[in-house]
C-alpha cells in the first residue's frame, strides 16, 4: 500500500504521517509544491524519530507518481466521495491519495476516477472534514486490517 499527499500544507500534519506510515511499513509519497521544508522543526516534532524508519519520496507532480507506479489503483480520498471507505476491498498495490488541508482534492481530479475509486469517510452532518491525518489513519488502518495486519508479527487469535 503506498499513501499520498497531494500539496500538503501543514507540517505537524505531514509529520503525523510520517509516523503512521513508519509503523505500519507503507510509502509515504508528498506531491509538491509541499506548504512547507521537508527539514521544518514542526515536522521533525510532529514525526519524531519516526522520518528514518519510513520511506518518503517526493513527486513533483501526480502524473510522475502515477507513471512510477504501473498499475496500480488510485484511491481518492475525498468529503466529496460517494463510496464510503469501509466499503472497499484494499488491494495491496492501491495508492491512497489525500487532498491538501485547506481545500481537498481538485475538482478535476476526482471527476476523472470512476466513482468507486472516490471514497469518503462519513460524519455527522454539519461536519465539514477530519484532519488530514486523522483521516489518513482511519482509511489507512482498514485497509492494512484487511490485510491481517500483514507485517505487525501478530499471530492469529
């Protein structure tokens, strides 16, 4: 599984992420232009010592990301999805992509995925959106629990 941020603008968000990815064996990949330095000292705090153990790349656009991974099925991440995330069967090739902070994914992007590659996580109505990397977590998490947890070193129960 590899996980995307597309233009993420907040570091401790990023460095949340970063942490994340690290303990669960994923690709982290940002997608510029970044809101901030990849050496910011709220990213380092956010991600601790967490920045060695995870593989991080960055693209200096979505299609360069795509084009280095034939193949394999992108997950937009979206408020304005219409397939809920737990709906999904994860693959392990599946790219899950998240939108910057303050405006989400563009437009004409999600409209050029079939509407089950768009998926959303549901809240309660009034509720614009989760942070950013709470919701990387949620979507992240169920994927990886499809998977049995492949690579925790758990034993079945």
């Amino acid at each position: 599984m590899h996980i995307a941020l597309y233009q993420p603008e907040i570091p401790p968000n990023t460095g949340n992420v970063i942490r994340l990815c690290a303990n669960l064996g994923t690709t982290l990949h940002l997608i510029e232009p970044l809101g901030f330095e990849l050496d910011d000292a709220r990213l380092r705090r956010a991600g601790l010592d967490y920045r060695e153990l995870a593989c991080l790349r960055t693209w200096p656009d979505l299609p360069a990301l795509l084009a280095a991974l034939p193949g394999h099925r992108l997950l937009a991440c979206s408020t304005r999805g219409r397939k809920r995330y737990d709906e999904v069967r994860y693959r392990a090739d599946d790219v899950l992509l998240f939108g910057p902070e303050t405006r989400g994914l563009p437009d004409a992007l999600l409209s050029g995925l079939p509407p089950d590659q768009v998926l959303r996580i549901p809240m309660r109505p009034g509720n614009r959106s989760l942070n950013l990397s709470n919701a990387v977590s949620v979507i992240a998490f169920e994927a990886w629990r499809q998977a049995d947890f492949d690579g925790a070193g758990l034993a079945p129960q």
